[in-house]
C-alpha cells in the first residue's frame, strides 16, 4: 500500500499531466497536423498561416534537410548515451543505472513534453513577447510544410525535432548537480515542471519571434544562454536546496569508471556538431564554419585545461583533458556561428582556464554540485554569451552582428544583459520550482538509500555483476 | 610542467599571429564565386568529417584501451584524445597550408594558407568544387588527426607523456604534411597518376611504417615475452570496433567530397571488405589456431578496411571482397610473425596498418577501374600495368620517407625529454605515474 501511495504522489501527477494534454490536443492535432502532412498540397490555403506570409511557397531542400536531420539525431546521440555516460562513469558503482537513468527517462519525458505543449510554448505565436501561445498545442499546424520564419528550406517538424533535442539535454545537464541523491520520482516533477517553466519562456525570449531578449538584438547561436546559462544556474540552485551527498568533503568518491566517462565526452563531441553546425538550420558556408569554430575552440580548451592543470596540480589529468574539451563545446556554443577560428581559439583557451578555476574554487564554496555543473556549464556557458559578444563578427555572418573588439561595445552589453537575465530567471525559478515539489514529496532519498545507491534503492538492479 | 608552459605559450603566440589575417579571410568571397555550393554535398561531408572524428575519439581510443592492461588504460586513450586537440591546432595554424597550399615543387604546399588565410566558404575548384573550401580542410584537419593517432598503437604502456606530445607534433608536420602533399595536395606523386582515394598510403603505410620505427627504438616494454599481457577489457575494444566499422564510412565515402555514385560505391566497397576482412581473419586463426577469437573477427574487420581504403573509390564490390579476403589472411601472418621477429609493436599497428596499407596501394594497382569511377584509373587487373609501378613507387617512397624521418624525430625526442618512462613508472602505470588518476574505482 506504502509503495503504491508512493508510486501515485510521484508518477500519477506526471502521467495525468501528460495523458490530459494528449487527450485534449490529439484530436486537434490528428486531424489538421497529419493530412497536412500527407497532402500538403492539399491544405495550404488554410493550415500553416505562418508559412503564407511568403510571396513565393517555400521550397524543401534536400540537402538543408539531411543535414539538419543527421544533427537531430547526433543531439540526441549527446544525451544519450553521450551525457548518460559522462555522467555515470563520474559517479561511484552503486549510482551508475541510476544516474543513467535520468538522461535516458528524460529523453522520453521531454520528447512527449515538447510534441504536446513545450514546442508551442517555446516557439508558437508570440504572447507579449514573453511566451508562445497555444496555437501549435499537439503540434497543431506544425506540419512538413516549411516556416520561414524559422527555417525557410526544411520541413517544419524538421527545425522542430531538432529544437526538442536541445529541450531533452538542458534539464539533463542538470542532472550532474544532484547526483547521487535525488529521490527518482521527485526528480521526474521536478523535470517536467523545469522543462515548462523555465525552459520554454527561455528558448521563447531568445529565439522566438517576438521574443523580448531576440528583439534586443542578443546573439544566441546555439544555446549558450538557453542551455548552458539556464541550466548551469538552475544546478547551482539545486546544490544549494539539496543536501549535500552522505559523507561529502570526508569519503573518496572517485569515479568508478573514467574510460565511461571519456567515451561520454567523446560523444558529447561528436554529438556538439549537429548542436552547433546544425544550428545553421541549412548546409553550407553557415554551418561549415560553425563546425569548424566547434572544433577549433574544444581542441584549445582541453590542451589549455591540461597544461593550466598540469603547472598548477603537477600531472596532466585525462579527467581533466575530457573537462576541458566539454567547457570549450559549452563556451563556442552561442558564438559558433558568428566567430572565425582564430577567434574560437581565443574563445576556448579562456573556457578551458576559467572553468578549471571554477571547479577549482567549488570546494571552498561549499555547494555539493557532484559533477560540476555549475563549473562548466555555468561558467563556460557565461564566458561564451559574453565571448560572443567581444567576438562576433559580421564578417563571418552577416545576419549576426558585430561585437566589441570589432567596434561594437553595445553587443556586450547586450550580451552582458542576457546573461544577467538568464541567470537570474534560471536560479530563481529553480529555487522556487524545488521550494514548491519539497513541500509536497521528499526531494532526495533516504540516508540508508544514499549508502545502499540510487541503483538498488531506486530501481532495484545493479550495473556490474 | 615546462611542456605545459610550452603549449600555453605557443597557442597564445600562435593565434595572435595569425588572428588579424583569418579573420578577414573567412569573409564569404568579395568576389561573386563561380562555383555553386550544393547542400547536399556539403551535408555529406560535413557528416563523414564527424563520422572520421568518431574514429578517432572515443573509437581508436577505445580500441587501443581496451587492449591495454587496465592500469595503462587512460595513458592510452589519452594519445588519442590529446593528439586530436593538438592536431587541430596545427592544421589550422600552418598544417593545411603545408599540406594543401599552393604547390612548391611538388614536395610541399606554400605559406600562403597559414591560419587558413584564404581558405574561406568558396570552394576550391580541385579540393571538392560544390562545398565550401573550409568542410574540405576540416574534412583533411580529421584525417591529420587520426594518423599519429594510429601510431600509439606501437609504444604504449611505456612512452612518456611530454614525448608523446613533442614527438605527435614533430611527426604531423614533418611526415604527415608532405606526404600529404606528395599524394593528395598536388605533389609528385599526385602527378604522377598514383592513387590513393582515401589514404591507403598517406595515412595507413605512414602510421604502420613510423609504428615500426617506433617499436625498434622505444624497445620492447618490461616483462615482454614473459609477463601475462592479456587486453584487460576486449568489449571496449569492440565497442572502438565497432564504431571505426561505423566512421570509416565517412573516411571513405566522404572522400567523394559530395553525395554522389562515387560516394555509394566507395561506402560499399568500405562495407564489404570490412566484412570479408572479419570473416577471412576468423577462418585462418580457426584453421591455423583451433579457435576463432573475437579479438581475431575485430582486428579483421579494422584490416579489411584499413586494406580497402586506397582502393575505396576505384573498385567494384568484387574487388572490394577480393581485397578484404587477402587483407585478413595477409594481417593475421603479419601479426603471428611479430613474435619470431622479436619487435614490441604492442597494438600491432605494423601488422595490421602496415601490411593492409601496403598491400591496399598495390591491389589499387590491380583491381582499379575506370568503369567504376571514370577520374580514376585502370589497373592491371583491366590491362594497365603501368598503375601497378606507379603504386609501387608510391609504397616505397612513403615508408622510405617515414622511416627516416620517424627516426629522426625519435632521436630527437628522445634527446630533449626522453622516450621512455622510468622501469618503475612502468611497472605503476602510465595511469598513475603520467596522470595521477585511476580507471576505475
């Protein structure tokens, strides 16, 4: 009885959630969203209102399209496995299912999320600059015809998919502060609420039409503010709201499988260029030096996180190597689009010495955030939105802007700005968001759960054998 | 510490540099380009220049660290990761310049590239004249990477960590660029009509030649012949497998430099002979051993197509089998005569990319045909017996250059910070005594 009032606390609000909402849009949905689809000929007059804005019809480009599908699923290969396994070879042995879980629960959790309401919230018609309305609900008029105003030579669903995969890693990447604690079903209430509280107004204020931080003039390639600022900020609220983990600053909590942990990084490389060079939404010159910019800054931040720890820790590190190829993919993700390379270079030596020192300076704060979080995504995520802003150049793409070492201060304070608002709404919202689940379940696990690990307490099975 | 300070201090020198001249240079053509950038090529090599970093990190990593004894583990998968992030440096500060520069007679390209100056989103009109001029030397900037990367393979478990990094900088810029250039850049080779599609020699003979090199001069690792060795974890090692099966249809398909006929057939014939190469390799050691091993089906497969790539783009499917099936019979003798020869290639790197490589240029020679792709050329196999010289001249060339250079670097290495880990550091781990940290926990 104790396990099913349990189980109905936590899972039933987050099943009935998403069952009302399928329920009340499929309908809608079905009937407008597929025969656009089939026939799309057929229904232009009446659906994708959006796209007749266009004097000519906006044709499909095959190659715009294999591109920006192959980088959905390379973003998808970055939550799982690329972050599941950076993740769980950090962890200690008893923790590793658990902590993959969350990656992979998450995945599915937001994937239903996105299709039902988050996309429509996120990118659907502008309410007061601040949030999308509710016209795209099921995706209702999300169809396979393009939307110019997001991407005028892919299928709609295309650019959509690709943006539900940026919706799946940023409360993912959070994962890595309360590691090795969170009570399995507060953590799912906890990312459906995130995920359409914080997540969604955000993606709308910086990349939506209409949306207030867009109108600003912000520059955000690929979500160094959406992704990293928000969820690095939201990791530091949750190390501060959650305990600290059983016996932490006192016990070893080495990670028990580094070889895991590099192979996640490596993904997570592999993965970063669907999330940067697809960001151009198109192949070609756009996405090309995105690439390249990817690249260039992640090579520099891991060889400047090596030597920065080797001269002040006396041995290069592996762990730290793979850190700093992570920080630098972090730090170039707003600016890929808009720096050269030499500027990307500049870009990643700074993430790979400023994040180290973060991490660094962690212990002496006090805050229990497990895999750095905070360090790399936080800090990363903030050199690079101001990077972008120092660095950018219209040069490179002339739909961006000029920043400030190419004679344009205003871009950063702009970018300054961004970053300002981003953190704030991000760790205030998180804060509230643990305050209000915290008052209605446990947050973390028992202490007897902690010792025994989130593998056999949460869901009763081990990793190794 | 002081290579720390080294690389800290050349990647700031580097880059001021070179800053104020790139980023000019990747403004999109002042002039209206004459040739059209084509997003489905460009979407394709784009991916295969993903698909070829896969190879290299976490797959060659993989490979290589699951062959290793477990307290070696993240020393060796280090080199791989280390050398991409150094790679990449090079290529865009000087390398593709060196490489793919304008040609200076024919052994090496010009300084006119340097810090990709000029290398923006036009395209080049030989280097894949449908995408732009950057996704080819990025495409390249992958290709650079994995070579050294290779060679690891030949002294690990006992190479100090500041000479790996000395000796993988010395060796992409003294050995990879110009034979880079011979063969791919507009060199010597090149003109002369050899064929290499997708490195056969520029990447393979170069790595398994050096490795060989290598293996002589670092000297076998304490306790060679006598101390249980065995690979401390094999699914990592097919799991690199797998995902070097998974990438090299980017090395080889993407060498088409667009989403074309040639693409489809290079990644079949990539396909096949990877396959044939597993499943010859298994039948040998079954015959010659007793047991099929599965380590024996991966190192067949990485033979197969290390073997196909030279021929990738010129050979039918048929050829493609052909090549596989002597690939895994000729590397598996490869491997088993190592031990009479008494040389520590610990990964077996000569065996396997060496001998493919070598006999992957020549079969170029054999089974090439213009039928399958017209810029090609016949072999003698279709009634041109001058392709096979020229194939030949090629294998000789580059493992003569890569002897003696390989050489030279390790002299000189060994000479300013010394190959070799101290015995006792060796008995520790590279793990411990280069990184201070543990695999496992």
């Amino acid at each position: 009885m104790k396990q099913l009032s349990r189980l109905m606390t936590t899972m039933l609000p987050v099943l009935a959630c998403l069952a009302l909402m399928a329920g009340t849009t499929e309908g809608l949905a079905q009937e407008a969203g597929a025969p656009a689809a089939s026939a799309p000929v057929a229904v232009t007059s009446e659906a994708p209102a959006a796209a007749a804005a266009v004097p000519a019809p906006p044709k499909i480009d095959s190659g715009d399209t294999t591109w920006v599908l192959v980088s959905t699923a390379l973003v998808l290969a970055m939550t799982a496995p690329g972050l599941a396994l950076f993740y769980g070879g950090m962890v200690r042995s008893k923790n590793a299912l658990g902590t993959i879980m969350q990656s992979f629960i998450i995945l599915c959790l937001i994937s239903i999320q996105w299709v039902l309401w988050g996309y429509s919230l996120a990118f659907g018609p502008d309410k007061g600059h601040v949030i999308g309305g509710l016209e795209w609900l099921g995706l209702n008029g999300v169809g396979l015809e393009p939307n110019a105003d997001y991407a005028a030579t892919i299928p709609h669903q295309a650019f959509m998919i690709f943006q539900m995969m940026f919706a799946v890693i940023t409360p993912a990447l959070i994962t890595g502060a309360f590691a090795e604690r969170m009570k399995f079903g507060s953590f799912l209430v906890f990312t459906l609420l995130w995920s359409t509280l914080i997540y969604d107004p955000l993606a709308h204020w910086v990349w939506a039409v209409g949306g207030w931080v867009r109108n600003m003039g912000a520059l955000d390639f690929a979500g160094g503010t959406v992704v990293h600022i928000s969820s690095g900020a939201s990791a530091l609220a949750c190390a501060i709201v959650l305990r600290k983990r059983l016996g932490y600053g006192k016990e070893h909590m080495m990670p028990h499988n580094l070889p895991m942990t590099v192979l996640g990084a490596s993904l997570l490389w592999f993965g970063w260029f669907g999330f940067n060079a697809g960001s151009a939404v198109a192949s070609g010159a756009l996405a090309t030096s995105a690439f390249v910019a990817t690249n260039t800054a992640t090579a520099a931040a891991a060889l400047a996180w090596m030597a920065v720890e080797w001269m002040y820790r006396g041995k290069p590190t592996v762990l730290g190597a793979a850190s700093g190829a992570v920080a630098g993919l972090v730090a170039i993700t707003p600016a890929s689009g808009f720096v050269g390379p030499m500027s990307s270079i500049l870009i990643g030596l700074g993430a790979g010495i400023f994040c180290y020192l973060a991490v660094l300076w962690k212990a002496k704060c006090g805050y229990d955030d497990a895999l750095d979080v905070v360090g790399i995504h936080g800090v990363g995520g903030i050199w690079g939105a101001l990077a972008t802003g120092l660095f950018a150049s219209k040069a490179i793409n002339a739909a961006g802007a000029d920043g400030l070492f190419y004679g344009n201060p205003a871009q950063f304070g702009i970018q300054a700005v961004t970053v300002l608002v981003s953190v704030g709404f991000a760790f205030v919202g998180t804060l509230v968001i643990l305050k209000l689940i915290g008052t209605m379940m446990p947050l973390c696990v028992k202490e007897e759960e902690e010792r025994m690990g989130l593998d056999l307490s949460q869901h009763d099975e081990r990793a190794y054998s | 510490m002081t290579m720390a300070t080294v690389i800290l201090g050349a990647l700031a020198f580097g880059t001021g540099s070179v800053v104020m001249a790139q980023d000019a240079s990747a403004i999109a053509g002042g002039a209206a380009p004459v040739l059209k950038i084509d997003t489905g090529d460009t979407a394709w090599v784009l991916m295969s220049s993903a698909l070829v970093l896969a190879m290299t990190m976490p797959g060659l990593a993989l490979f290589y660290g699951g062959l290793v004894r477990s307290k070696n583990i993240l020393g060796t998968i280090m080199h791989s990761l280390i050398i991409l992030c150094l790679v990449s440096l090079i290529w865009i500060f000087f390398g593709y310049s060196l490489a793919f520069g304008p040609d200076k007679g024919g052994v090496i390209g010009g300084l006119d590239w340097i810090g990709l100056s000029g290398v923006g989103s036009d395209p080049h009109p030989v280097y894949g004249p449908t995408i732009p001029h950057q996704v080819f030397m990025l495409f390249q900037l992958m290709f650079a990477a994995i070579t050294p990367a290779l060679i690891t393979g030949a002294f690990a478990e006992r190479m100090r960590f500041s000479a790996l990094l000395l000796f993988a900088a010395l060796w992409s810029v003294v050995i990879y660029t110009p034979v880079a250039h011979w063969i791919w850049g507009g060199g010597w080779l090149g003109k002369m009509g050899a064929l290499d599609f997708a490195g056969g020699a520029v990447v393979h003979i170069s790595s398994g030649v050096s490795a060989l090199v290598c293996a002589i001069v670092l000297g076998k690792r304490k306790g060679y012949g006598t101390d249980y060795m065995a690979p401390h974890n094999l699914p990592f090692t097919l799991l690199g497998t797998g995902l070097l099966w998974f990438g090299w249809f980017g090395f080889n398909a993407g060498s088409a430099l667009g989403a074309n006929g040639v693409a489809g057939s290079a990644f079949l014939a990539t396909h096949a002979a990877g396959a044939t190469g597993a499943l010859v390799w298994m039948c040998t050691e079954w015959m010659h051993r007793g047991k099929p091993t599965v380590l024996g089906v991966a190192s067949g497969a990485v033979a197969g197509l290390a073997t196909v790539t030279p021929g990738a783009g010129y050979v039918g499917p048929m050829s493609a089998i052909a090549i596989g099936a002597f690939a895994g019979v000729l590397c598996y003798f490869a491997v088993v005569w190592k031990g009479r020869m008494g040389y520590d290639d610990s990964l077996d790197v000569v065996g396997i990319h060496g001998v493919g490589g070598v006999f992957g240029i020549l079969a170029t020679g054999l089974f090439a045909s213009k039928a399958v792709n017209a810029a090609g050329a016949d072999g003698l196999f279709y009634g041109n017996a001058a392709q096979f010289g020229i194939q030949a001249v090629m294998v000789v060339a580059v493992a003569a250059f890569s002897v003696v250079g390989t050489w030279l670097i390790l002299k000189v290495v060994d000479a300013s910070v010394g190959l070799r880990i101290s015995p006792e550091d060796e008995s520790t781990g590279l793990d411990l005594s280069q990184h201070d940290e543990r695999a496992y926990s």
